[in-house]
C-alpha cells in the first residue's frame, strides 16, 4: 500500500468517524434519542457508518479483476480467468499490453496508475485509491448505496440541531454542525450522481471508460451494433450484479455481431 493510498483511507475513516461521532456529541435527534435511552436508531446509524467504512476499504483493498499472465494463470488451476478465448474476426485483433506484456481480453484497459491491465476496466477512482473493474465494481455500487443512505441520515441529524439566529454567540456554538452540514450536502450531491450515472451505464452495459473514449476503442468504432454488449436492461443488471464468474465478453460481442437477422 502506497503511502498515498494511505493517506486517502486513513482521512475517509477519520472523515466518517468525526462526522458521525459529532453528531452524536452535539444537540440533534440523535443525542437527544442516546439521553431518553432510545438507543436503536443511534446504534443503527453508528451500524451503517461503520458498514460503510468496512465496505469503503473492502472495494479500495480487493482485486478489482487484473488480468494475469498465462503463466500465473497455469499455476492457478481453479482460477477464474482461464476461460476460452473465441476466434477472433480479422477486424479486431487481440493485443497484447506493451507496459504488463499480458493478453488483455476484451473490455480489458491497462491502468497507468495501478501498473496493471483491469478486465473490464471502468475507472481509475481517486478516493478509494483502486480501478474499479469487472470484480470490484458490484461492491463499488453497494459501497455508493449505503454511503448515500448515511450521508443523508447525517445530513437530516445535523440539521434537525440547527436553530438559526443572527449572532456570533450562536454560530461559535453551532459551526460543527453547519461546516458538517455543508460538507454532507457536498458529498451526497457527489455520491448521487455518481451512483445514478454508474446505475445508467450498468443498464446498458457499457463501463465509464467505453462510454469517455466510444471512438478510440476498437472493438466498439468496428462493431455493427451500437453497443455489441447490451442484451436487455434485465439481463444487463443480472450479469452484473448476480454473475458469479468472469464473463467471456468475446462471446457476446461475436454473438451479437453476427447473429442471423
């Protein structure tokens, strides 16, 4: 681990514990829940922070889907990734990757960060300091999902603390709550639109990357079909988040390209 990665993890968790001990620390519902002994919505949101948190270093930690030489692959038998490569039309021609010097299979993207080709690349993410690819990225998405449901829940606690009055007297005793407030409506804008941008891309099957550089790929600028993926929202969103094996992605695309009309 990088010691900018480090750096990154070690401020979401001191960022998410703060602001959730804060809350409970300063006068909002849920402080006045904790001192009636109402403790099960408190213990619930203290639950999904922490949920989140683990969720947060679970996707940033695990093999987003590096494509491994034929070599490492041979020593791992049981490995997922040996799967049979179909003919390849004279079109689109399997590459090797000049950096990793590795086979990449189809929707596979060499990241210049991580130093590794990432099947079914989608991004590199800046905040969890890891690509998001064909293993991680479900995970990525319920990561999204609760992060939001706890940023809102924090975003309504801070507000319900919030008295508003014109005097300095009140914004030195009300700034945590204010500055908590404003950064949570920041973070839920950001998690929003990434939650319901990466939810359009899924449904139609296509990655953040495919969708940026559509004319620089060449399997997508020499395919018939406008997205040679897409088999169906249904389909899509169950091969996406119910599949538990990597996909041959050379079988759907040659399928789709050259199935009898």
């Amino acid at each position: 681990m990088g010691a900018g990665g480090l750096g990154v993890r070690a401020a979401h968790t001191a960022l998410s514990g703060g602001l959730a001990l804060g809350l409970l620390l300063h006068p909002t519902d849920l402080r006045e829940q904790v001192e009636r002994g109402e403790l099960l919505l408190p213990v619930i949101f203290i639950v999904l922070v922490l949920c989140s948190v683990l969720l947060y270093f679970k996707v940033s930690l695990m093999d987003p889907g590096f494509v491994k030489s034929e070599e490492e692959v041979k020593a791992d038998k049981n490995e997922e990734q040996s799967i049979v490569i179909p003919q390849v039309s004279s079109s689109i021609k399997m590459r090797h990757c000049g950096y990793c010097m590795v086979k990449q299979p189809m929707r596979a993207k060499h990241c210049q960060v991580c130093q590794h080709c990432v099947r079914r690349y989608d991004h590199h993410c800046p905040w969890i300091e890891n690509c998001v690819g064909e293993k991680n990225h479900p995970l990525f998405i319920v990561y999204l999902s609760i992060q939001l449901v706890a940023l809102l829940w924090g975003g309504h606690t801070a507000w319900s603390g919030l008295y508003f009055k014109q005097s300095w007297d009140w914004l030195k005793h009300n700034i945590f709550l204010l500055m908590s407030f404003i950064l949570i409506v920041i973070f839920t804008i950001v998690v929003l639109l990434l939650l319901i941008s990466h939810l359009y891309l899924i449904s139609c099957n296509t990655t953040t990357w495919e969708f940026m550089s559509y004319h620089r790929i060449s399997y997508l600028r020499h395919s018939e079909l406008e997205n040679p993926f897409d088999q169906g929202v249904v389909l899509n969103l169950w091969r996406f988040f119910c599949s538990c094996h990597l996909t041959a992605w050379e079988k759907i695309y040659f399928h789709r390209n050259y199935e009898p009309v």
